[in-house]
C-alpha cells in the first residue's frame, strides 16, 4: 500500500467463515500488501481473550487494526465494539465492521470515530477492491493510533 508503515501491521480479524480469512490474505498477496500480519479469532469470545491477553493467548501482541464480523456466532459486532470501548488500552484500535446487508449506523449504538462500516466482500476480488477503497482511510488509522508513518 501507498504510504505503508515502517513495521508490519498487526490486524486481528474476528471472522468464524475462514473461507473470508483465505481470501483476505489471498487478497493481501495478489495486491503485493507485505507488511501485513494477520492474527486470527474464531468467535467474539476468543477476540476478547486474545485482545485482553488471557489464556491462550497470554502472549498476544496487540494488533494495530480489527477486521470485524458482524454476524458472529455468540456476539454482534457492536457488542464487540462496545467491550472494546470500556477498556482504554484497547479503545483506540482503529477497526473495520462488515456486514452482510448494507452497512449503517444504528440509532441506538453510535459507533465510535475509530469504526468504520463496510459491506462484507466475499471474494479476492472484493477483497483487493475493500483494501484499495479504505487504502487512505487506513493509513489516517494507523496514524490516530499512533504507528510512525514512511
């Protein structure tokens, strides 16, 4: 990606479909995007876990960007999304929602201004098509975050 950043960037994707996670990182490959590392949870369980360091995952780094399901099987994305604000270390992680249906805020959940909605891609294709559309968007991210830019 254009104005990538020094180190390789940690994203935890939060995806029970590992067809989405292959063509992800199949995606990432075709495009040439090499300083990616993915990190992977199953379930909104697993992520909490990974993402506050217990056991499994007591050694889990933390990741730079979250690529998040919507429609996992025991937690929505917002209640992700939520858990993820209650905590400080964690509340700034820039992080991407998709969705299968067209992707919108809920008057009931005003998503914070590190979260992003995309429609779910499903193939490499879209995928290569979502990584070039938020191209900008990540960088602006990674930067919030504070990850040193090229």
């Amino acid at each position: 990606m254009r104005g990538a950043v020094k180190n390789t960037i940690k994203i935890l994707t939060i995806e029970d479909d590992t067809a989405q996670i292959e063509a992800l990182k199949e995606a990432l490959t075709v495009a040439q995007i090499i300083c990616v590392e993915i990190l992977e949870a199953e379930d909104g369980e697993q992520a909490m876990a990974f993402l506050n360091q217990e056991y499994p995952f007591m050694d889990a780094p933390q990741p730079d960007l979250i690529f998040l399901s919507n429609h996992l099987p025991d937690v929505s994305g917002e209640e992700i999304i939520k858990g993820l604000q209650r905590d400080r270390r964690l509340q700034s992680i820039p992080v991407a929602l998709f969705s299968e249906e067209a992707p919108r805020q809920s008057k009931d959940f005003p998503f914070p201004p590190n979260c992003h909605l995309f429609k779910r891609p499903k193939t490499c294709d879209e995928w290569i098509y979502v990584l070039r559309c938020i191209e900008d968007v990540w960088v602006s991210l990674l930067n919030m975050a504070g990850k040193p830019l090229i």
